[in-house]
C-alpha cells in the first residue's frame, strides 16, 4: 500500500497498518538484538545452525497449516484450520517407528509413512468439504481419534527406532548446517514456488478469500479446499521423520506442538504486506519462534513463559488483524 493511502485514512488504523505491516521485521530484528546481548553465544554459527535445526517440525507442521487457511480463509471459527497436524505427526512418527522395527524396507518404511499422513489429511478434506462441517470442530474430532489410533499402535509407550535415514537427519551436515535445517529451508522452498508462484497457489488464494467470486469463475472450491489438506498431511508425514530423528523413535509429546504451530502460521500473516497467510512469512515467524525459545534457554527462562509469549502473540495478531479486516470491509 503506497504511503499516499496509508496517510489518508484514519490515525487509529494507520497505526494498526504501521504496526503489523511495517514493524513485524523491525520487530523481529529488535528481538535478535536484545538476545544477542543478553544470551550468551547467541549470534555464534553453531547456535543459528542449531535454531534453523530445531525449528524443523514446528516449521514443517506450520507451512502445513498454512496451506489449509490459505485455502479455507483466515477467520478463525468458520475458515481454514488444521487441530489434528501434531497429532497426525504422532500417528506418522509411531507408524514409521513400527513399520521400522519390524523390518520393512527403506522405500516402503518411508512411503506408508507418508500415506498414512495424506490418509488423515483426506480424512479432515472429507469431513470439511463434503459433510460441511465446520473445520474447527472437524479437525478437534480427527485430533482426538487420530490420538488413540497412536495410544493403541503404541500402547502409551515411546517406540524406539533407528535407520539409516533417521541418523542421516539427526547427524548428517552440509556445509556444517545441519540436515534437519536443510529440510526445513527444502520444504519452504517447494512449498513457496507452489503457494506463491504457481497457477495453483494462485486459485488457492481466490478461493479462500473470495469463495463465491473463485466458484462463479469456474474453479472447483471443494476441490481445492481438499487438497489443501492432503498438503497439510503430506506435511505431517515429513515432519514425522525429522520428529523420529530428533526424538530416536516416538513421541508421546506431539500434541503439545499444537499451540506453537498455530502461534506460527498466525504470526506469519504478519510477514505480509495484505495480512494474508503466506509461505515466506511462516519461515520467517518460525525462525522467530525458534530464537524465542533458544534465548529464553540460554538464559534460564522457565519454558512456560514461553507458551505465555505464543498464547499473547496469537491474540494480538487475529485481533488487529480482524479489526483491520472489518474496517477494509466497511470502507
């Protein structure tokens, strides 16, 4: 938006736009800066290489995520939401970890991996797209049934593994980055060329924000809709083995993950100049995250300030991003 439009509307809204449009990076930069000189050997290669690394699945889980509110729409009640991605890793991480220990190859270890991932992923499409039921709601059932289809394979217990692949991505350097940041910046690559730079991501964005305009145009809303979850499990798949590399094996603990994930791809709407989920800016709140949670580390913070931050983050983000939606609305 050209500053010739911003300085024409009202003081209170120019100072929503400033602040999310024009002060998420100018924030992001301030907090680097406060923790690189108050956490020791925050700024050393070896510790960013390490955040990049252990941002991995709270990365992968986001962009997920991300794809579904692109397609579904931002509100928060009735568009695009994604309750069930850490459980759906839980589930992936405890089939891989089985099919693993009981001798399947490589190739078929990896591909049913990833089948049962877009399995929940068609699972939550379904229940969106063709019984309508509201996303929120639908994805809290998946979530829940997707947690004791894990309780069971797992019988409440971590199922410890180890491959070739899981050592690869745990151990494995290039360029001394680790392989798990290299997984992350991977993902956000193909991701980014299909979201941001493709026919596709292009009708994926008409048909979350304008869904009767995208429909009279011809395009298959439903259709659309459902893939964006299919991505949302694949995504879950993938970030299932960086979990199984991180964790050797299981992990009771997924869904945990859950309010971090949803902190990130809220915060990254921030990353936009039109307040819209993106792929580049979820990176960028990912990394944030990461260096919240690392400075907070090296410094001794208790980590439940750290769920405090995300919960303050996702409230100040939907609110002023909602409130300048209704304003753009009325005007």
């Amino acid at each position: 938006m050209p500053w010739s439009e911003i300085l024409a509307q009202p003081l209170a809204r120019r100072l929503g736009l400033l602040v999310l449009r024009r002060g998420s990076s100018g924030a992001f930069l301030l907090i680097l800066a406060v923790l690189a000189v108050t956490a020791p050997n925050f700024l050393s290669p070896g510790n960013i290489a390490n955040v990049f690394a252990q941002s991995a699945i709270l990365g992968i889980l986001a962009f997920g995520l991300t794809c579904v509110v692109i397609g579904g729409g931002s509100n928060v009640v009735a568009g695009g939401l994604d309750l069930s991605l850490a459980a759906n890793l839980g589930l992936c991480a405890a089939v891989y970890s089985s099919l693993n220990n009981a001798g399947f190859d490589t190739v078929q270890a990896i591909g049913l991996t990833l089948l049962c991932g877009l399995a929940v992923g068609a699972l939550n499409g379904f229940t969106v797209v063709v019984l309508r039921l509201p996303p929120l709601l639908a994805t809290l059932a998946s979530m829940n049934l997707i947690a004791g289809l894990e309780l069971v394979l797992t019988q409440n217990s971590v199922l410890p593994t180890d491959s070739a692949l899981l050592d690869t991505l745990a151990m494995g350097e290039w360029l001394q980055v680790p392989a798990l940041a290299w997984m992350l910046l991977a993902v956000a690559l193909l991701l980014g060329l299909l979201i941001q730079h493709s026919p596709y991501g292009l009708r994926l964005y008409a048909v979350g924000e304008y869904p009767e305009a995208a429909r009279a145009a011809g395009l298959r809303v439903g259709l659309y809709v459902f893939s964006s979850y299919l991505i949302a499990g694949l995504c879950a798949g993938v970030a299932a083995f960086c979990s199984a590399a991180y964790f050797s094996g299981s992990t009771t603990g997924s869904g945990d993950m859950l309010l971090s994930v949803v902190a990130i791809a809220f915060l990254g709407v921030v990353f936009s100049r039109r307040l819209v989920a993106n792929i580049p800016g979820t990176l960028l709140a990912t990394l944030l995250l990461g260096f919240l949670i690392n400075g907070f580390q090296l410094l001794n913070i208790a980590s439940f300030w750290v769920n405090g931050v995300q919960g303050v983050l996702i409230l100040l983000v939907v609110a002023m991003s909602s409130a300048l939606r209704k304003e753009e609305g009325g005007l």
